[in-house]
C-alpha cells in the first residue's frame, strides 16, 4: 500500500493510496424553537438553525446508536467510496467501525477491513498496514490532524459529525421526507467550523479547530435529516481540502445513518502495551 502525506505543517495526516486511488489514513445549545420531541417542523430560518444547534446534545439524551458512514472522495478525475459500519456511545463519546475499503478495478479488495476506535481527541486503528503488526494498534492525536479527523480515517466520527452542526449560521427547512423508513425533517444549510469548535465538547474542539484552519474553507455545506424527537437519522457534509503535494483540491462527501438507538455498545479501548510504537512505512 502506497503511503502519502498530504496537509500542512504539524497538522498533515496519513493517507493510504491503494491501486484504484483510495485515500483514507472525523454544550452551548440556545433556546427557543419547537421542544425536540415536537412533531411541528421548525420552518423559518432561526428556528431550523436552533434546532441543529441542538442536535449534537439530543444524541447524548439518546446514549446509543448503530451507525453507517459512506466518504465519497474526488480529485483528479478519480472518485472512489469508503464505506464503514459500527455503533457509538454519545454519552461517553466511544465508537467502533469497521472501515472497508473499495475493491481495485480486478474486483480485489487492496486491504482486510480497518478496525477504528473513536475516543474523545483520539482514533485507534487495528489492520492499518504499513508495516504495523497485524496484532497493534496506531493511535493518532485528532488534534493534530489537519482535517480533525473528520476525513483521514475514511469516516467521520458521528459525534464530531453532530458538533459540526454547532457551527450552523443559516439553515433552511425543505421539507419532511422518509429515511430508511422512519419520517424525517430535512435541513439545508452551511456550517463554520470555526464556530463549531467554540461550542463543541472538550473532546472535539481541538480536532475541529483544527479542521477550521486545515481545510481549503472553513464554510462547511450540509444536508441533515432529523426525526421528530430531534435525533439525527441522516448527515452529509461536504468538505474541501488542499491536497499538499499536488495543490489540487479534493473534494468530499461525507455521509452518516444513525439508527438503532438504544442498541448496546461496549467499546474497549487498546492498552498501551497493544499501540504500536514504532515508525510508519511511507513510500
């Protein structure tokens, strides 16, 4: 697997480049509005902005999710898709994917599935390759990475994707739709992730602060679809970076499902002795 680095300064993050392109390595509500469990959409703009501002605490009222995430990535002529599954505690800001990453054009998948573990201003991946053992861990900063993290592990951490909407400066109301079966508010807007990192939770404000200086803008545009006890049900955001060594820009879909809420989630954390300590191949 071919290693790039791409980002600037202290902040640059891994990349995995594989045959067909892949690249992988993600408090302060106002009030005022309907009440989350209110069935009645918000429809004018301040109140659509207040309850996503909202939506991020309504998870941690949940405690639990399943999750899917879909990262759509295009640069150059290329788009390739990483897809992930797992479950997220948002109470205790602990979640587990596994991370699959696209099939080369001879139908082979180029690596086993990635293991991530999401912990609070922390990401653990197990199967990373590299040249770490397949029995390690490697553990990064998220507030070291230029992104946060909401890109390099080829998913974004569902809480983080939930505290980027902390940062909403207008949003408008679409309409209602079904998601995955379950009746739905759509929501339109663009979010800053400057703003969101001021209101975020201690574990995220470092990464999103980090993320409002290292993407190509700060200006985040998303689409969100709640449920009408204010659960996010779907999120999509699309991001931009600078790719440093081209200077080209990427350009990134980032797509989030929770549902299940309720559902159990036990997530271990590695101990020291499992991360590995030793240096990344890059080639």
């Amino acid at each position: 697997m071919e290693q790039r680095r791409y980002g600037r300064g202290s902040g640059a993050f891994l990349m995995a480049a594989a045959t067909t392109g892949l690249m992988i390595c993600a408090t302060g509500c106002t009030a005022g509005g309907p009440p989350a469990g209110d069935a009645r959409p918000a429809t004018d703009t301040a109140d659509s902005v207040r309850v996503l501002h909202r939506a991020a605490a309504t998870l941690v009222d949940a405690g639990t999710s399943r999750a899917t995430t879909s990262m759509e990535m295009a640069t150059g002529g290329t788009r390739v898709t990483i897809r992930g599954e797992g479950v997220y505690d948002y109470t205790k800001q602990l979640g587990q994917l596994k991370v699959l990453l696209p099939q080369d054009p001879a139908g082979a998948s180029p690596h086993r599935p990635i293991t991530e573990l999401l912990a609070p201003g922390a990401l653990f991946m197990k199967n990373r390759g590299a040249g770490v053992p397949a029995d390690k861990w490697v553990r990064v900063d998220t507030a070291t990475l230029s992104d946060g993290n909401l890109v390099t592990g080829g998913a974004t951490d569902p809480f983080a994707a939930a505290e980027l909407l902390r940062g909403t400066r207008e949003a408008t109301y679409v309409g209602r739709t079904r998601v995955a079966g379950t009746e739905v508010r759509h929501y339109r807007g663009t979010a800053d992730l400057a703003e969101a990192a001021k209101s975020a939770s201690p574990g995220n404000r470092g990464p999103l602060g980090a993320a409002a200086k290292g993407f190509a803008t700060a200006e985040v545009p998303f689409e969100a679809y709640l449920d009408d006890e204010g659960r996010i049900r779907k999120l999509q955001h699309r991001f931009s970076f600078v790719n440093g060594q081209r200077q080209d820009t990427v350009a990134v879909t980032s797509t989030t499902l929770l549902y299940d809420f309720g559902a159990p989630v036990h997530v271990r954390l590695p101990r020291p002795a499992d991360i590995y300590a030793g240096r990344i191949a890059e080639k």
